[in-house]
C-alpha cells in the first residue's frame, strides 16, 4: 500500500521538477528573443519523464557496475540531450527564437505544473484523511 502511494509521488515529483526546468529552459528562450545568434532550446518532456521514472533506457545511459558506482540523478538531463527548436522564420541575425511559440508553450506548461501541483497536494491530503482517527470528528 505504502508502495503505490510512494510511487504515486515519486512520479509526481519527477514531473514537476521536469516541467520547472522546462519552465526555466522556454524563460531563457523568452530573454534572449533579441540576442543575435542565439538559438532556442527545448526538451522532449514525455522521452524525459520517462527515463526519469526508469520507464525506459535511454541510449548512452549511464550504467554503475560496481558499488562503488555513483549513479546519476533521475531525470538528470545533459546537454547534449536537450533539443533545438526550428524557427519558423528565419531572421537575419539568426536568432530562432519565435516569441508566438515560446509564449504559448511557457503558458502550457505553466497550466500543466500547476495542475501537478494540485495533484500532488490532492494526493497528500487523501493520504493524510485516510490516516486519521474515525473519531478525531
């Protein structure tokens, strides 16, 4: 029982942390419209929740052989990982940055964060009326 529960906010969380560096990456993006030469820069949110819950083996993964082994983050994300968005239209100063899809996308993943936030909270006040007393009125 405690283990569906656990694994319910384990998903969660790595959701959230995953939408909050989305949120940061796409705010970036949103700054540097007028830098010349700057490229955009987004994540694949379902491939990076799913090899962030262990759903899936990303290639190039790294793998811990021995205990000694330091085993990297859930969800950890390199660089090299991240994607470039392609511009709609191209500027003279090569900037990618389409404010129209940055925008839109900074407000769906703002609704998509606090809707998890929302579930999350919902989740721990379940848990936590289910643990009291019947009697506790």
């Amino acid at each position: 029982m405690l283990n569906r529960l656990t694994d319910s906010l384990n998903f969660q969380t790595q959701a959230l942390a995953l939408r909050s560096e989305r949120q940061r990456m796409l705010a970036s993006n949103i700054a540097n419209a007028d830098t010349p030469g700057y490229q955009a820069r987004d994540m694949d949110f379902a491939r990076a929740l799913r090899e962030a819950t262990g759903s899936s083996l990303s290639s190039g993964a790294l793998n811990t052989t021995q205990s000694g082994h330091i085993a990297p983050a859930a969800g950890a994300r390199s660089e090299s990982q991240l994607l470039y968005a392609t511009s709609a239209q191209t500027n003279l100063d090569s900037n990618s940055v389409d404010m129209d899809r940055e925008r839109a996308n900074f407000a769906d993943n703002s609704v998509k964060y606090e809707a998890t936030l929302r579930f999350i909270n919902g989740s721990v006040r379940t848990a936590l009326d289910a643990m009291k007393s019947p009697n506790a009125g």
